[in-house]
C-alpha cells in the first residue's frame, strides 16, 4: 500500500478539491512513486467513492459519495446529488456498493499471525493484548503512521500475572507473562511497562478450568491499578468467572478484555459492572469455538441489558478466529441485543475509543483522515459481506482490488 502521509496545508488541499468537485477545474497534484507490489495504489489527485454511504454512529446511510484528497484526508462527503465529481476524478463503487468506517480489532494476539492480512480484510486498527516485550514493542504504532499494508497497533506489551499463573504454564511460557507477586512488584511491572511506552496494561485473573492456576491477589490488582493511573494508563483485565470479575471491579480496572465466559454472572454483579462504566470486550466467536459460547453469551445479554458497552474483539490468534473482519463475531453481538447495526457501531466508533487506539475516530467526516472500506453489498443485509472488501482506504494509501 502507498502511504501519502498528512501534510501541513491539508486544509488547502481539502479546499481545493473542494472547488474542484464544484467548478470542474483542473486541480494538479504531484505524484508519488508507487511502492512496489500488486495491492498498493497511489491516490494521485484523489479519489472519490460512490455507493450507499454510512458515515458512522447514529447517522443514516443514504446514497451519496466521498471524496478523499490526495492527503488521505476526507475532502467532501454527502448526497450523490449535492456534490458534482469532476471529469477525470477516479470513481470507485456505484450500485450495490456500501462505504463505512473501518473496523478496529479491540483484542487479537500478533504473536500468532494476522498482522499483513488485518488491513486488506476490513481491520484499520487492533490493539494487541499480550505478547513479549521486543514483538510488541516493533509492532507498536505510537504516535506515527503505520507502516504500508498494515493497520493501527497498539500494544500491552506482557501480561501482569501470578507468578506461575496463566499463560506462562501453556501457550504464554516464552516471554508472554510478567509475575507480580506482590504489591511493590506490581508497581515496579507497570513502571517498566509505561517507560516502555506500552499503550495500556493488562493483567490475568485466570484460575484454570479446575481453579487451580495461581491468581493475583485484590492487593496486588489494586496496586496495578493505581500505579497504571499514575502513568496514565488504563488496565484491562483477564476474568471469566464471577469471582475474578469482581476482583478486577472492586479494584478499579477500566475494561474487561472478555465477555465472562465460565459461569453465568449474577444480575448484582452485572449491575456493579454497568455502574462502574467499564466496557467489555465481546470475543464471543471463539468462546462457541471452544465448546463455552452459551454462558458467555447470555452474560453479553445481559450485560448490554444492563448498559454495559460492548465492544467488538476478536481474540486473533485463538481458536475460531481468522484474520479480517469477522461477520461472526458481529452476529454474535447483535445476537446479544444489540442488532446488526448496534454491532457495527462497537466495531467501529466503540472500539475506535477504546484506551490505547490512536487516530480511529469510527466516523467518515469532512476534513478528518479516512479509514474508510468499499464493500460489495450493505453489511446490515449480509455480514459475510466483510470476507472480501473492494477496497481499504487508510493513512493515505490505497489498497484495492484485494488479493487473497
């Protein structure tokens, strides 16, 4: 993919393919060497996008176009009838075509793939819950664009845990896991955590299917917490069963990084997570992968009942989950009463919001950076229209058509 990154008279530019799209005048811009491979096109002096358009949120898709500048900012957005397209003005889409905000991934797991596929298929942002240090560290976007053909990355760095507890006894031994076994300890994780400028901070209360893993004690959750805060970092929690929910809300964490999955959730308990405002993390594909879906999905019911936001994730990397938009996790959230465009809005300005994404606002607005898809029919018609998008508009680049 060829980035054109966001220059300093962007708004410039945007006003004048603005009077381009009204005049019809010849707007001249200068071109880009296009990287190497099959995938990447530069937008030259633009590109317009026809189709039924939903900008985002509570907005009503309706037939209209969007113009991106050559900056990747979005230039003109609207009816099809209130915005005149020059000639020359390169068109994608048309009849049947659907153009929305990208998705963002609000839990995968980079360590085991995904990273080059996330972007062509939908996922313009993830946010990685869990691996070594040097892996999170160079998949990290910071404050920069990211590198060509690949999404937004913000990253956990490892993952705060008992020591001898889950996930360094399985799949976390290498390097995954970072053992607090005390309060001090627990500080002193999250102080090298933030200086190694990690995007959020997550730790595990996981028992094991017998309850026999090692947990972190509520000293130690709540000396996480703390410490994350003073850093000005949120902490994203690990729990499944009622007893380490509670843990983490009784200790302050800001998010829960699953539905629970392990037993149903009181309704006291569903009403102390909806009064405390923390979101969770839907991951409810690959809990019916595993044989668990029925209790993690009358939580999420319940849950959103509740008015818990839910928030769309995947857990990439884990069993039942591919790289790209998943249609079955958003008909697994829309399952949870949200309906299908309720799922859509927690892909995309829900988990855009989430602590440690950056530059993924979840909406198409004039004179923002797109981060924008071309699909081939309405996704609230037909998800599976998420499997193959035309095109992926993101960071000033391009990618269309989409090899897979």
């Amino acid at each position: 993919m060829v980035r054109v990154p966001p220059q300093p008279g962007w708004r410039a530019a945007a006003r004048g393919l603005g009077a381009l799209l009204v005049t019809g005048s010849r707007l001249v811009r200068p071109t880009r060497a296009t990287r190497s491979g099959g995938a990447a096109t530069e937008l030259g002096r633009g590109v317009a996008l026809r189709g039924t358009v939903w900008p985002g949120g509570a907005a009503e898709a309706y037939d209209g176009v969007v113009v991106v500048a050559p900056d990747g900012r979005i230039a003109a957005i609207g009816p099809a009838g209130a915005i005149r397209l020059p000639s020359g003005l390169r068109v994608l889409g048309g009849a049947g075509s659907w153009i929305g905000p990208g998705v963002v991934d609000a839990h995968v797991h980079l360590a085991f793939g995904g990273l080059e596929e996330a972007l062509r298929g939908g996922v313009v942002g993830v946010r990685d819950r869990g691996a070594p240090r040097t892996q999170a560290l160079r998949w990290r976007t910071g404050h920069r664009l990211p590198p060509a053909g690949r999404p937004y990355v913000g990253v956990a760095g490892p993952m705060l845990a008992a020591p001898g507890g889950y996930p360094s006894r399985s799949w976390g031994a290498a390097g995954f896991a970072s053992f607090v076994a005390t309060p001090a300890a627990a500080r002193q994780a999250v102080r090298h955590l933030a200086g190694d400028g990690v995007d959020l901070v997550k730790i595990v209360l996981e028992p094991g299917t017998e309850r026999r893993w090692p947990v972190p004690p509520p000293a130690v959750v709540r000396a996480v917490v703390e410490a994350a805060h003073d850093a000005g970092l949120k902490v994203v929690a690990h729990a499944l069963t009622a007893e380490t929910v509670a843990r983490a809300v009784d200790a302050g964490v800001d998010e829960l990084a699953h539905t629970p999955s392990s037993e149903r959730l009181p309704e006291a308990l569903v009403d102390r997570v909806a009064a405390a405002g923390v979101p969770v993390v839907s991951t409810l594909q690959t809990f019916f992968s595993g044989g668990v879906g029925r209790e993690a999905a009358a939580n999420a019911a319940a849950l959103h009942r509740a008015g818990v936001p839910l928030v769309y994730g995947t857990d990439l990397g884990n069993a039942g989950t591919r790289p790209g938009v998943d249609p079955r996790e958003l008909d697994r959230i829309a399952d949870a009463g949200l309906g299908r465009l309720g799922a859509l809005r927690a892909a995309t300005e829900r988990s855009g919001a989430v602590a440690g994404v950056r530059g993924r606002s979840g909406r198409l607005v004039r004179g923002e950076p797109a981060a924008l898809v071309l699909l081939a029919g309405d996704p609230l018609v037909e998800p599976g229209v998420w499997r193959r998008p035309r095109a992926v508009l993101c960071d000033g680049g391009l990618r269309e058509p989409l090899p897979f």
